[in-house]
C-alpha cells in the first residue's frame, strides 16, 4: 500500500542504492546491494591448509612449514585470508596504487568475516589494540593513504577492538622490499621501527595485533613485531589480507 510517505522513501531508497552498489565488483550480477554477489565472496573465502605458525600455504598433511622447524618468528601466529593468488594480486593493485578505495573495503571485509569465522570470540577479546604496519611518511605523502591503517579500522569498527595509533614510526626509509634477497630483507629492516617514547607505556604488557596487507617473508611484521617485544609487549599476532609463498 503506497503511503504519502512514498516519495520519500522512494527518495531515500535512491540514495542507499547510490552508495551500496546493486552490481557485484567483481562479476557484476546482481549483488542484493553488497560489494560482492554470494558467489564470488565463496570463491575468495575458500579455507586454506597453512602452517599453523606463520600462515604459509602448506598441503593438508602438514602442521609447520620447515621455515619455522628452522627459525623461530617474533610474532605468535598470523592469519591471512588467502594466498597470493588470483584475483587477489589485482585487487590489491587496484585499492594500493590506484586508489580505487572500494576495494579495500571489499578487501578489509573478506579479513573480517575471515577472523570471525577462524578466530573464537573468547580469544578476540583478549586482545587489546591493532596496529597497523605504518609507512614512512615520504611514503604516505606519495601514496595518499596508508592501505594497512584502512584495513584497521574496518577491522576496529566490526570486532570492537582499539587502534594504537601515534605509537609506532617508520623512522627509516626503506627500500622496497620485493626488489631484495631475504637477507637483504632482513637488513633493509634492521631499526625501521620505533616507538615513541610517550607512548611505551601503553604497549607493556598488551596482546597486540600488526595488520597489513600482504606478508611475503614476514621481515616487515617480524622486525615491527620485535620492536613492540623489545618495549614490553605481552603478545604479538599478524593479520593480514594475502601471504605469498616464499620468494625462490
Ligand atoms: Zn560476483
Ligand atoms: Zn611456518
């Protein structure tokens, strides 16, 4: 039955469908007004077998992968929605160097319903703040945005759990690290991390949570990870969107 409040509501339905999208971004079907259709979000959602360490792609049979029999890692566990595998490479691509936002929404989504679905609500509240990987700040003036910190506060905002912000620098301009061996890795990251000196005091003793985008090596959340040990820090988990493969 049509109201006098029709026009409206028409009005108002018009707006919302301008903000959510009624075509899915990745297949462009009908999306009942969410960023994917049900089809697509099951295809990236796809449970992986992983080492149950550092999240690397492993065969079902294996528990640790012989990177972590060999060495131990700072943080305690790290959780990557999938592997570095199509279409993610693209997606990321498009949110990181073409600024197209919308998908790290979709991206920061697919972490969420990820860590709900992987991760008891006993243990989520056990940790106190997420962290996300910062960028130098010649990096952020280029780039715009840092990509982990939009993860975050989606993150933030649907599991309730706080931003550490202004605690943690990036005081060294690092190289990129894809162009790197994993010694040279190691090294370009050496002391790329710090806190500042006001704000040691909230990390003592906290259960705290790095997020990024992609982990390839872990040297980046390791040496991130080692810094906030070093300053008193209970725990040190990874979240992340993407773990690739070892670089050969
Ligand atoms: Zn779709
Ligand atoms: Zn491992």
């Amino acid at each position: 039955m049509k109201t006098k409040w029709q026009p409206l509501v028409n009005k108002f339905q018009f707006a919302i469908e301008q903000i959510l999208p009624s075509q899915c971004l990745l297949c462009h079907l009908s999306s009942n007004q969410t960023l994917i259709c049900q089809y697509c979000h099951d295809s990236l959602a796809v449970a992986r077998p992983c080492c149950l360490h550092c999240g690397l792609a492993l065969s079902k049979t294996q528990y640790y992968c012989g990177d972590c029999l060999k060495q131990k890692h700072q943080f305690t566990q790290l959780h990557a929605v999938a592997n570095y595998h199509p279409p993610y490479p693209a997606l990321i691509k498009k949110f990181k160097y073409s600024k197209q936002l919308i998908f790290g929404e979709l991206l920061a989504d697919l972490l969420v319903s990820s860590i709900q679905s992987n991760i008891l609500s006993t243990q989520l509240s056990m940790i106190d703040y997420l962290i996300p990987v910062p960028l130098h700040n010649n990096k952020l003036y280029l780039r715009g945005f840092n990509q982990a910190q939009l993860i975050a506060e989606k993150l933030s905002k649907h599991l309730n759990i706080p931003i550490l912000s202004n605690t943690v620098i990036r005081s060294k301009e690092t190289i990129a690290q894809e162009t790197l061996s994993l010694s040279k890795r190691k090294k370009n990251l050496r002391q790329a991390f710090e806190i500042n000196d006001i704000s040691k005091h909230r990390i003592r003793n906290q259960h705290i949570v790095i997020i990024d985008d992609v982990v390839t090596t872990g040297a980046t959340v390791n040496s991130l990870s080692k810094t906030l040990l070093q300053a008193g820090a209970k725990q040190i988990d990874i979240w992340c969107i993407c773990r690739t493969s070892l670089p050969k």
